[in-house]
C-alpha cells in the first residue's frame, strides 16, 4: 500500500524557510531529473566546497519533492554513528521493521531493503568523505525505485611537484584576437575549453579535468559554471574514483 502525502516518512533534517532559500531552481530541477531517470539504483552527488550549499540543496530538494517519494525519505549522516545502524533505526521507528539482531548487519539491512514501504525511496547520504567506508556497503538493491543523493566536500587539488612537457604549439596571430587574449590567455582558455568540453561527454573525471586546465578544483568548478556546465553530475564509479583519490 502506498502512502499518502501526509504518511510520508521522513527525517530530513530543518533547512531555511522557503523564501530564504535562494537561487538554485536550476541545480533542484537537475538533481530531480537525474535521480529519475535512472533505470538502476540513481547516485546523485552533490559536490563542493564547504559551506557553499549542499546540504542545504540536498534538504530542499528532499521537502520540495516529498511527495514523489512514497518510500520515504531516509536522512543519513555520514559523518555519524555507523549508516548501516542508521538504516535499521529509520526503518525500525518508520515502519516497525525489526530483523532478528543475532543476524548480520547486512542481512538486517537486506530485510529492511526487502520490506520497505512501497514507492520510490530517496536516501541522502550526508557529508560522504570516504565512499567506499561510509557508502557502498549500505546501497539498496538494484532496483530503479531507491535513488540515491550524496553530498561531500571533496578535496581540492594537492599540488604535488608534477613531471611537466612543453608541447609547442603554432597557431596563426590572428586567432588571439577572435578571443581579445594574448597567446598566454588564448592557451590558457583553449586549456579549460577542452577540459569542461571533455568533463561534461563523461570522457575524464573532475580531478584529471582540473589538471588539464591547469587549475585547482575549486577553480574548475567556477569555469564550469563559467561554461555553464553542471558541475553535480557524477556516476557512482566516478564518485568511488575520485573519493578513493583524496588522501
Ligand atoms: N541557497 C541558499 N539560500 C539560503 N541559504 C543557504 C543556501 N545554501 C546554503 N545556505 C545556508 O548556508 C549555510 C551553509 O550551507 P550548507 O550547510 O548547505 O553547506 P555545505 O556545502 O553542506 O557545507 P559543508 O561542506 O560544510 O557540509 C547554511 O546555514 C545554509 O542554511
Ligand atoms: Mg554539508
């Protein structure tokens, strides 16, 4: 049986009132549609630096859209006790779903996945520093009907001494001017060019994209806004990589 509006669980934490939440009809439209089209489990991260918003796009988004979300809307700090216990303490206080406790954890956790409340099902896996601890092993099933939405701060570029080529290139005087950069800026722009155009077909990750650009990860993300390019789209395996890079 599906719940109604009203029967709706959830514990998505307090965000800003509705009128003070600003600019970013965009980023919630885009988070709605890849978390629904998605024909799997859908890992919607949320990425960037600390304090610009992505705890807070992740609660609106989860209030704004409540009522796709029949299943229930299950709130998990990554950054708190064990996801896994939080997984079978929601399910427990929200439908009553109790596994025996002499099973394992996982097992636990695959009854609750079994039983869950009919519907779509967002979990928000909040402030995710280590992907493969805090992450992987609390994903539900395979099923389109769970979408997943994370949030974590990622780390930005550590510059280590990097084995640099010169790669000399020729280009005719009259190219600088169609952008009005000297040959430095020109090559510079052609750099970022190529990374965002390259970033956004999926062809390399953010950390590869920012050192082709020659710029940090913070950065990067401002030329991708600058491109107008979505800076939030990353597939799971992606995310996996680029968390597994940071330290
Ligand atoms: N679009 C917005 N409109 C109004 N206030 C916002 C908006 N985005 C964020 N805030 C406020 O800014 C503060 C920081 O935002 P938030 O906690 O979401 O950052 P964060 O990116 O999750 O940071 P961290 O990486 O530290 O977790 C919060 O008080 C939040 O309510
Ligand atoms: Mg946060």
């Amino acid at each position: 049986m599906f719940a109604t509006i009203k029967e709706i669980q959830q514990n998505i934490p307090p965000a800003v009132p509705f009128e003070k939440f600003v600019g970013r009809e965009a980023e919630l439209q885009n988070l709605h549609s890849s978390l629904q089209t998605s024909r799997q489990v859908a890992i919607v991260a949320v990425a960037g630096m600390g304090g610009v918003g992505k705890t807070e796009l992740a609660t609106q988004y989860a209030k704004q859209h409540l009522q796709n979300y029949r299943g229930g809307v299950c709130w998990l700090s990554a950054q708190g006790i064990d996801v896994g216990i939080q997984i079978l303490r929601f399910a427990q206080l929200k439908f009553k779903l109790i596994a025996p406790d002499d099973w394992e954890l996982a097992d636990r956790l695959r009854y609750c996945w079994q039983n869950w409340q009919p519907g779509e099902v967002l979990l928000v896996f909040d402030d995710v520093t280590d992907y493969k601890k805090q992450v992987q092993p609390y994903l539900p099933p395979e099923s389109p009907r769970f979408k997943v939405l994370l949030t974590t701060r990622l780390e930005f570029d550590k510059t280590e001494e990097k084995f640099m080529r010169t790669v000399p290139i020729q280009l005719p005087e009259t190219v600088f001017s169609a952008l009005r950069k000297n040959p430095e800026e020109f090559i510079q722009e052609m750099r970022i060019a190529a990374a965002v155009k390259w970033y956004e077909l999926g062809d390399i990750s953010q950390a590869k994209a920012a050192e082709i650009a020659g710029l940090t990860r913070a950065e990067f993300i401002n030329a991708l806004s600058r491109y107008q390019v979505d800076f939030m789209q990353y597939t799971a395996q992606e995310l996996a990589q680029e968390l597994a890079n940071v330290d």
